[in-house]
C-alpha cells in the first residue's frame, strides 16, 4: 500500500466504525501506518462490550497495511496522551491527527438535563482539546530540536456546529466549539509546521442512519453518496504533507460534494459615534436586517 501518506503516522480516533473507520482505512492505502482508536461505546456513548478498533486493524493488515488497536477514551487526559505514545512506541513517529469519535444525546432544551449536556461537551470538545494538546506538544518539541515536522490535525465538527440543529442543543454547541478551536489552534500552531482543519462530514453511519433512513439510504446501484468513504479523501489529503498552506478552514464534505465553508464575518453595520437609546438601537438594527443576508436554516427547524 502506497501514496500519498508513505512514511506518515496517522492517529484517528473512534475509528471502529462508521467515517472513522473509513478515514482510517483510507489512510492506510495511501501508505499510512495508522493508530485505530476506539472506545467501543453505545450510540448515546454508553459501555459497550468491546472495541471494534481491533477489527478496523484486521481489516488494514488484510489489505496488506499497518495498523495498532487503541481503545482508550479520547475525552480523559489518560486517553489521549497515550494516543501519541501509542503512535511514538509503535512506529516512531506522528505526523497526523484526526478527531473524529464522539456520540449523541439528543433532547429537546427543555427536557436536556445536566449530565447530557456535560457528556455531549465533554466527547466532542473536551475529546478534539486534549488529543490536540497532546499531539502539538509533541510537535512544538520536535520544532524546537530542529526537526520541524509537516504535521496536520483534522477536527470533525457538523452542520449541527455551523447552522444549528433542533433537539441537538448540546452537540450543536459542542460542535461549533470545535469550529472556535480550529481556529486558534490553526493560528498558534502554524509556527511549529502543524495545520489544522476541520470538517462537516454527511454520510450514512449508525448515527445518522435511523434519522435520515429514506435520504441515505444505499441505491440498488449506481453511486452511494451517502457511503462513509466518499468523506475520506478529503480527509486523507488535508491529513497529509500534500496539502502544504491550507489551515485554519472548515470544509464541508458529503457525497461527491466538497464546499469551503465562510464563516462570521462583518455585515451591514452602523456607527452613531455616541451611545445609543435603546429605542434608536432598536431602529438601526431593524434597518441593519434589511440589508443582511438571512441566515441558513436550523437544521429540522
Ligand atoms: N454521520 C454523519 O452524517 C455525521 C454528520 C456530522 C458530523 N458527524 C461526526 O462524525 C464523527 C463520526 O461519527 P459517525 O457518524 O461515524 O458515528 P459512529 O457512531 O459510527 O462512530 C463514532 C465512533 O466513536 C467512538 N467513540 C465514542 N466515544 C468515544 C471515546 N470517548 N473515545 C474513543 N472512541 C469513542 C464510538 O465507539 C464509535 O465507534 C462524529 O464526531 C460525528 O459527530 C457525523
């Protein structure tokens, strides 16, 4: 197996299934030697009975590839600093890092209680924080003795992150939280050679699959858009040394689709140079709307 990743170390994490797993084997057949983490939990992130990160390795090494089983929880600092020494003790090295498991608990607001909210913040933001923090260490050392690394991180956030998505406050919030996090780590890491991107992916996985049964569903024949693996080598390629210059954005990524995704930025606006009344803020903003775009639909609104 090789391509576009020979001689690179790439970290995936929830890569027991569904677009981690496509990721990871997509990786492998561009030459990548690949860490599988997985934790192995339930759609709403409850124990499961075993990791299926062993069987994604199986799979590799069947395709003639290199892979090691990680089954550790990403969202605990245990969890992802060995992440990195898995990938270090193995193969020597670490060039790429994509977070991407994570799970759901949907509620409406109203009925969201506490623990859902902190669960859903804590797989998704918590667990994109720490694998990163763990990794661009690792990086900043490898800068600083004088061997700067071309390294790249991808972030998975979601539609959910970039519009809103009703009954998925706290995944919405979590997801648009990696979006902010892209950003800054885009920007502080550029100095020791590491990239990061993010993606809003659409594909057919068991989180999405009873949701979105008619529209994912796999045609008869003919292209499977909403297969997993058509997200991957988007993926693949900004994990990789070929996407030199391309950092801090936000891709989205369905089927055949890839599109460059703009975020906030200043639109109509006012200066009255004084402080304002309420009333007359109240005015210059109903103004201010007229010449606004509206802005997109929240998902199931
Ligand atoms: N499927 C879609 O259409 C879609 C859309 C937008 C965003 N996403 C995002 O893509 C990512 C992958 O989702 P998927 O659809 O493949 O779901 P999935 O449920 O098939 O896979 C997620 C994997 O993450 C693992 N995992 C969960 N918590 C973990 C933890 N703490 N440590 C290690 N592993 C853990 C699970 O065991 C599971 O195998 C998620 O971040 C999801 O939010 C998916």
């Amino acid at each position: 197996m090789s391509g576009i990743c020979d001689g690179r170390v790439v970290v995936v994490t929830g890569a027991g299934r569904g677009l981690g797993r496509a990721h990871a084997l997509a990786f492998a057949a561009e030459g990548a030697r690949i860490v599988v983490n997985d934790l192995g939990v339930g759609l709403d992130g409850t124990p499961g009975p075993d990791s299926p990160a062993g069987r994604v390795v199986a799979e590799i090494h069947a395709a003639g590839g290199e892979a090691v089983a990680h089954g550790g929880d990403i969202a605990t600092p245990r969890g992802a600093a060995s992440l990195v020494t898995t990938a270090l003790e193995t193969y020597g090295r670490l060039d790429t890092l994509v977070n991407n498991a994570g799970f759901l608990r949907d509620r409406m607001l109203v009925n969201l209680d506490e623990d859902d909210w902190d669960t859903v913040l804590r797989v998704h933001l918590t667990g994109h924080f720490l694998p990163l923090k763990h990794a661009a260490a690792h990086w900043r050392a490898e800068a600083r003795a004088g061997r700067p690394p071309a390294a790249r991180i991808v972030n998975t956030s979601s539609g959910a992150g970039l519009l809103g998505s009703l009954g998925q406050g706290n995944y919405s919030a979590a997801k648009a939280g990696i979006v902010a996090l892209t950003l800054v780590a885009a920007a502080e890491l550029a100095r020791y050679g590491v990239q990061v991107n993010a993606i809003a992916p659409a594909a057919r996985t068991r989180m999405t699959e009873r949701t979105f049964a008619e529209t994912m569903a796999a045609p008869a024949s003919g292209f499977d858009a909403m297969a997993p693996e058509n997200v991957s080598p988007l993926v693949v390629w900004l994990g990789s040394a070929a996407s030199t210059g391309v950092t801090g954005r936000v891709f989205a990524a369905e089927a055949g689709r890839i599109t460059v995704m703009e975020g906030w930025r200043p639109g109509p606006t006012t200066d009255k140079g004084a402080r304002w009344s309420p009333g007359e803020a109240g005015e210059a903003v109903r103004k201010l709307l007229t010449e606004a775009e509206a802005p997109g639909a929240v998902y199931g609104a």
